[in-house]
C-alpha cells in the first residue's frame, strides 16, 4: 500500500509500527460554529482511510480531537453571553449530528483539549527541563526553535527563510520571544477567559501542544499516521513534530497526509464573500451521502471545487449504485448454474474479479477514491447487464456482495431509506404534472428523464400517473 508522505514529498510504500496495527491522529475541527464542507473533506476522506485499512484486515487505533478551548470559542461565547463550554459543547453535538449524517464513523477516541490540559502541564514542563522551552516574564511559555534542529522539515522551510519573513514583524504581547520563530505552549489568562493553574501562570495552553499531548496519551510517542487539511501543514504540524520528538526524543509519526483544500468558485471559503456553506445547510438539500460521494469523486491531495452540477452528478451517480443493489436484493435467480449461462456467468465473476482488484490497486495508490469509485460503476454495469432472473443464485449473490462491501469501504450505505424514495418520486411527478399543465413539456420530459435515471418508469394512464421502479 502506498502513501504520499508530506514529509519526503514521495509516495511510500506502508509499513506499520506495529504489524497489522494502525495508529492514526487526524486533527479535528474547532468547535465555535456548525462545521463547513471543507471541515468535512478531511473528516470523510480519513474515514475512508480508516475503513480501506479495516477491510485489509487492519486494527485501527483512530484518534481525533475537538479543540474546545480557542479564541474563537470564546469571542463566540462573549457574543452570546454565554461560558466557552456552553458554545463547545453545542457545536461538538452538532458536529457529530453531521458526521452520522456523512456516514463518518465515531473514532476510537474523541478526546478534549480540556480535558487533558494535565498531559499539556506535563509535557511543557519536560520542554522547559530539557531546554527546548522558556518562560517570559510575563508568565507565557515558548518553544525555543532553535533547540530542535528538525525544524522545517515537514513544511519544508528552512529557518534563515523563515527568519526573513519575520524580520518586520512585531507581535504586541510577544516581546519576551528570544526569537521570532518560536511558539507559545503556553499564554497567560485574559479578563473573562477560561483558565488554568500551572507553574508559570493562570493561564491556557497554545493550540499545537493538545495535538501532541493526545496522540501520546492515546496511541503513544509513536504512531504511524498524522492527517489533516493541507493548511495545517505550517505551523502546526511542523510545531507539533518540535514539542513531541524534542520531549519525547522519539520520531513522531511515519507518514504525514494531508488533503487538499475544497473551494468554491475556485475561491478560497468566505463567510465574507458568501461563498461559503455549512454541511447542515448542504443536507437540507442533498441526503449527506451525496456530498460524501462528492468528496470521493477527486483524489484527496487535489484542491477540489464545489459546485451545484458536480453535486447533482454525485447525486445521479450514488442512485445508479442504490438503485442497482435494490434490483440485484431483488431477484431469485436459480438455484445451480443458470439455465445455459454457465459461460456468461464464467466470464462475469473473471470480470467481477478483476474490478475488485483494480478497486483495490486504486485504494493502495495513495487512496484513488476517483478509481475506485469508477471501479465500482463498471461492476455496477457488470450487475445490470448481465444478472437477470436466470441467473444462478451464486452468481447474483456474488455481485450483490462485492458491490455492497465496497461500497462500504468508501462508507455508502447501499440501503435506500424507501420512505425518503417515495416521497422524491411523489413530488417530482407532481412537478411534471404541473409542467404539462403550464404546457412546460421541455421540463416534464426532463423530469422523466430524471426518475428514469432513478430506476423509475412512468406511466399515463387515464386515472393519472402511475409509476414503477424497474
Ligand atoms: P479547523 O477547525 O479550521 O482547525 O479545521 C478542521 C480541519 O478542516 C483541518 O484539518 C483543516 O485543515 C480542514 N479544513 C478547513 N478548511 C478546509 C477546506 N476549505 N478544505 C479542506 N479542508 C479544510
Ligand atoms: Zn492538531
């Protein structure tokens, strides 16, 4: 199985710290608001991740946090008059909401910043014995750069670059910094903030110290898999690879992934230039598997843009796979070979076989979800062109799994919620009915056309419209 690492910038082949173990950390979202579409790329695209390495037989340890304790949080909180936890704890609910919606499982652990501000104490004091880290006057506690001579090799930067960069940059509230590159690992309280005891000061942690502090408390000073967003990459990541291998003086993970960023309009998400959605507002007009078939229709290291007519064609696309697995759940086939289809048969399931493998080579391509989504579609033809009635049970039985366990791999749920269904197909004959009448017949064909696509065919007949799945 091969994985771009961010830190070699090469595909690697995967070996596992531990044979069949995976340990994984994928950085979570801050939790001050309703998470956006591009909070759920990485969030489906590391699920997935998750899934191809349990189908391989794989036991994943997979571990991702809500930062709960955050600037953001807490301007939200003054906003609304209300505490930090009260904000955090909503929007954590929220999110898990969308995540069932996406088919996102819940990972093995979803620990809190503040819950283990403890471990952070714990680990910031191993920094300041061990010279990494220093405490200003002001009480704030600094990751001394300099001190890790690693520093830059994820992101790629050496320091004299980033020392440029900086040169005219003066922080306010940062002077006790000995040198412009270093961090906080920890800050001292402001009036109306959460905050914490510690040696140095009441105070709260610095984001890039939690990462590092959960991934050792729940999978170890090792582990084999960091993901997020590509915009993680600098400064957190690269921070959280100077906390952890100076304290720990072990190196941290083995292969770094990161997603690409989704846009929309090929622009950057806004709130301010409203291009900008929430996946709550995405389900009140797509069931939230059509946005997760979206995400899997490009490879995750692409930057990706959203857009009404790709989402329509993921729509139409996870219908063809559904609306294929209801008609193969509903044929009987017979028992034995089919009746003088032995040969067809013969040659479908060489096929069938030969589209698993090539769903597989995709997956074990660093992830080629785009492969392995038209890997699924050409068994999808398999199954409706050449299963019927006369075929054999086994035969039947075969595709039907194949189709079903892969498609669990990529986390589609094959089973269609028949209420919802039907409620599409009334209100989209009604349309069509309304469309003949305003003499709109451009419009009502292409609302057939549409329920076609469905596996649905109507049919006028003198009491009205009567329609059947085929
Ligand atoms: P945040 O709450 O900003 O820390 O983001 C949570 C996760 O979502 C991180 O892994 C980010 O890299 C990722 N993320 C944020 N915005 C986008 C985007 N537009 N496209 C893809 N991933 C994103
Ligand atoms: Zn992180």
């Amino acid at each position: 199985m091969k994985i771009f690492n961010t830190l070699s910038r090469r595909k690697e082949e995967f070996a596992p710290l531990e044979p069949g173990e995976v340990k994984m950390y994928v950085c979570g979202p801050t939790v001050y608001n309703f998470i956006h579409i591009g909070n759920a790329r990485p969030m489906i695209i590391f699920d997935t991740v998750r899934r191809y390495f349990e189908y391989k037989g794989y036991k994943v340890n997979y571990v991702t946090n809500f930062t709960d304790v955050d600037d953001k949080i807490i301007k939200k909180a003054i906003e609304e008059g209300v505490d930090a936890d009260t904000v955090s704890k909503r929007y954590i609910e929220e999110c898990k909401k969308d995540m069932e919606g996406m088919n996102v499982r819940p990972a093995t652990k979803h620990p809190l910043a503040t819950q283990e501000i403890d471990g952070m104490l714990e680990m910031i004091q191993t920094l300041i014995d061990k010279g990494h880290a220093y405490v200003a006057r002001d009480g704030t506690v600094y990751f001394r750069v300099k001190s890790f001579p690693g520093y830059g090799k994820l992101s790629h930067k050496n320091l004299e670059e980033l020392q440029s960069g900086f040169r005219e940059i003066k922080v306010t509230g940062e002077e006790g910094k000995e040198d412009p590159n270093d961090f906080v690992l920890w800050k001292p309280k402001k009036e109306g903030e959460p905050f914490w005891e510690s040696p140095w000061c009441e105070g709260r942690p610095g984001w890039h110290i939690e990462c590092s502090v959960m991934a050792k408390r729940y999978l170890g000073e090792q582990i084999d898999i960091h993901a997020g967003g590509e915009d993680l990459i600098f400064p957190h990541h690269e921070n959280e690879i100077a906390q952890s291998e100076a304290a720990n003086e072990k190196p941290f993970a083995t292969y770094w992934m990161h997603n690409g960023f989704l846009n929309i309009d090929n622009k950057k998400m806004s709130k301010s230039a409203g291009n900008f959605f929430t996946v709550r507002e995405i389900s009140e007009k797509y069931d939230l598997q059509v946005l997760r078939f979206f995400m899997l229709s490009a490879h995750y290291r692409s930057p990706f843009n959203f857009s009404d007519e790709l989402m329509e064609a993921s729509k139409n696309g996870l219908e063809r796979i559904l609306t294929a697995v209801e008609r193969l759940d509903g044929l009987k086939g017979k028992e034995g070979p089919g009746v003088g289809l032995l040969q067809e048969e013969t040659k479908g399931a060489a096929l069938l076989k030969r589209l698993v493998e090539k769903f597989e080579a995709a997956m074990e391509d660093d992830f080629n979800t785009a492969d392995a989504v038209s890997a699924l579609f050409e068994m999808v033809k398999l199954a409706n062109t050449t299963a019927t009635e006369s075929s054999s049970k086994a035969y039947i039985s075969r595709l039907t799994q194949e189709i079903k366990n892969l498609s669990n791999v990529l986390g589609i749920i094959t089973e269609r919620k028949t209420q919802d269904l039907d409620q599409e197909v009334e209100e989209l004959i009604e349309k069509r009915r309304q469309a003949r009448m305003a003499k709109d017949f451009a419009l009502a064909d292409e609302i057939r056309g549409r329920l076609l696509a469905m596996g649905i065919v109507l049919e006028d007949t003198r009491e009205g419209v009567k329609w059947k799945r085929v």
